[in-house]
C-alpha cells in the first residue's frame, strides 16, 4: 500500500525536530498558516532496541520498524528521519527546519534564525544543559547538511518562563552571580505554549484562571500559570531540579553535591552522570525508569520508586497553587500524564485538599475533562504538541524577517513559506 501523500511538491514545507535524550521526533507541515500535517515520526530508544515509527497526517501508522540493537547516534536518527522525508518527495519543499533548543539562556527568549553566530553563543550555554543541548546543536549542523536550502530556526524551551517576576527567578546568591546569568530559566516551555492556547481556546482569556500543568514524561515539571503566562515552575537553572524524574535526581539539597565532591572525591563527571542519568526512578528502584514497567513489578523498591513519584508531584502541587493564590484548574500531559491513570488519581487524591476531585471512570478511559461534576477545580488531560508549537513560531518568525534567511550550512537563501 503506497502511503505517499498526494501533495504537490512544490508546496513549501516546514520540518521541526525534537531532539530529546534517548529520542528524535519530527513532523512536517505544510508552510501554510494551517499548517496541514504531512506526516509525523519518532526515533526512540536511542541507546537501546532503536525504533522508527512514521504516522501520516491523517492518523494513519504507515511504517514502524527496529533500527537494530543499538545504541545509534543522533545524527544517525536524523539521516534516517531524512530519508523518510525525501521517500515522500518533499525534501525539495523544506523551506524552514525548526528546532526544539533545550536553553536559550537569558538572550533566547523568543524565535532565533539559527546563522553561525548564533549557533556560537549557544554552544557557550552547554553546561547549563550538557545532556541536552549539544545533542541540539548536532542536530542543527546535520539538519544544514541534509537541507541546505532551508533556514534552520531555533526555538527555546526556557523562552515561555522568562516574563516570571524577579522572585521567581532568582537564587539567594550573590548579586553578581545572579547578574552573571546564575538564576531559574524553567524548561519544557514549548509544551506549556500549547497548553496555553488549547486552554485560551477552551475557556477564554481567563485560559482557565488560575492553573497548574503537570507535564510528566520520562522528564517532568510542573508550570503554574495565570492568563495562560508562566508564574512559578519547578524545573530551576537546569533541567535537573524539581520533580524526580526517570533517571534524573530531581531538587537536591547542594549539600550532597559538595559532599560527593569533597569527601567522596567524585570527579565533577561522574557527579554528572549520576544526577543526570543514574539516578530519579531508576535509582532509587534499582531496576528502571520506566514508569510503566514500575507500575506493573511487583517490588517494594519499585513501590517506593512510584511513590516517592507521587508524593513530590503532589508536594510541589502545593508549592505552586501558593505562588497562584489557589487552583481552578490542573492539566496533566506528556507521556505519563496522559497515558496512566494510577498515576493521576494517585496525584489527584494528594491534592483533594486543594479542591481536585477525579471522577474514576472517566480517568480510567482516558477522557480530557476528568474532573467530578460540580467539583471546584477542573482537572483536564490534554496531548502536548511541541512540534506544532515550533512551526508555528518559526512560520510566525519568518512572515517577520520576509521570504529570505540565511541558512548556516552556506550563504544560500531559504525557501518561501507562508505563501
């Protein structure tokens, strides 16, 4: 069965990658202001049993097959997303590429064509996410070299949070440091940006009064929002901080830090990975990070892995309704959000205090307003879109700056879009 889209070829086109830790997503747009979905597709597992599924627009799962054992690079996924690309004859159209970039530090707060430059300064933000955005900027480079017509444009994951008022922002440190750039930028921005706009479109330009996002996956934090604009977040100055996390420590008293440091002797390397890749649900049950695979072993240290899930989710539930003045409305998304209610209602009955109230068979089938009737908050379940949101900035970038950019990859101009 030939699932090649019957679009012209001609017809601009727009490519957003999401380059994650362990994953490449990617869709592709038509370059109207619509923006018709081509198809879309992942590589997941990157490190282990690498897999590529491609959905059409329309829905329709059209290919998913193992990319062997593994482990394999992420430019290696994204030459095969590529090809998938160009095997429906659009390769050609990509006029823009968009890029899902982890930290823009305090310069990035808004749509960036992504010329050398640029791509220099934030090579120098590396250390404020070392997992995340060299693996970013890779995916830049390769993305220049496959389509060399096409502006590549960046898009910030800590731009959302950046209009927090000072005191949500900065540390007790020094003032110098905190001048230097030391302070909470908050991440997984592209995601609360959706949810700002289905909630603009739900309830208005209350955006649902006052609100906490829940975005749970295999990273995890927690946005409070007030007309549908960042107030407080957990994730701080990188994306360690906040909610324990599949293989991230979560907040950590910087004690342990100094300790690991000082009288362990600990290379900062080593610190590193432990914080970043040993620890969250994976280290304290010793067995996965895997939320789903944790709910279905039969384990005291996977019980405890869960809880302790449950319990800071809750607990910074908390914290945040305090920074908004109450709740109205909590939203769970991302992988766990959406797709496991236990893990909902377990949150869910922790924050009953608060006025959240779960109606048990509509959580069960996964319905997006999950809230008993009459209760005094809503409690909603609503796919995020991060690749949506990014073709969207970058269509409403380039309609600024005009038909013409500079790619990185040489002095070649960009396709048209938006036309």
């Amino acid at each position: 069965m030939s699932w090649h889209p019957k679009v012209p070829a001609p017809t601009p086109t727009i490519l957003t990658l999401n380059a994650g830790s362990s994953s490449l997503k990617f869709a592709l747009y038509e370059g109207r202001q619509d923006l018709p979905l081509v198809l879309r597709g992942t590589v997941s597992s990157l490190d282990e049993n690498p897999r590529l599924k491609i959905i059409a627009g329309t829905g329709e799962r059209v290919r998913e097959r193992s990319l062997g054992k593994g482990p394999i690079r992420i430019r290696t996924a994204a030459e095969i997303l590529a090809a998938e690309i160009r095997g429906v004859d659009r390769a050609d159209a990509v006029c823009a590429v968009g890029h899902r970039i982890v930290h823009g530090g305090r310069e990035f707060t808004a749509p960036t064509i992504l010329d050398k430059p640029m791509l220099e300064k934030l090579r120098a933000l590396a250390p404020l996410a070392p997992i995340h955005l060299p693996q970013n900027l890779e995916i830049v480079e390769v993305a220049a070299r496959l389509f060399p017509e096409a502006v590549q444009v960046g898009c910030f994951d800590t731009a959302f949070h950046a209009s927090r008022p000072y005191e949500a922002k900065t540390y007790g440190l020094p003032r110098d440091l905190t001048v230097s750039g030391i302070q909470s930028y908050g991440f997984h921005g592209l995601s609360y940006v959706y949810m700002a706009s289905l909630l603009r479109e739900r309830y208005g330009p209350a955006s649902g009064g006052r609100v906490i996002v829940a975005h749970l996956g295999s990273g995890a934090s927690l946005c409070a929002m007030r007309d549908g604009k960042s107030i407080a977040t957990t994730m701080g100055f990188s994306p360690l901080d906040g909610l324990v996390m599949s293989t991230r420590c979560g907040a950590l008293d910087p004690g342990v830090v100094l300790y690991l440091l000082q009288e362990r002797g600990m290379p900062p390397e080593d610190v590193s990975r432990l914080l970043y890749q040993e620890s969250g649900l994976l280290g304290i049950s010793g067995i996965t990070g895997d939320m789903r695979q944790l709910l279905e072993t039969d384990s005291s240290a996977a019980r405890q892995a869960v809880d302790f899930f449950v319990y800071r989710a809750a607990r910074e539930i908390g914290s945040l309704a305090a920074a908004l003045g109450g709740l109205d409305t909590l939203v769970f998304t991302a992988g766990v959000g959406e797709n496991s209610p236990k893990i909902r209602e377990r949150i869910g009955r922790a924050a009953e205090w608060l006025g959240v109230r779960i109606d048990d068979d509509l959580n069960v089938v996964g319905n997006h307003a999950i809230g008993l009737s009459g209760s005094p908050v809503d409690v909603l379940v609503l796919p995020t879109d991060e690749e949506l949101v990014v073709a969207r900035e970058v269509l409403a970038l380039l309609d600024t700056v005009g038909e013409h950019a500079v790619s990185p990859a040489a002095d070649t101009q960009g396709g048209e879009c938006g036309e």
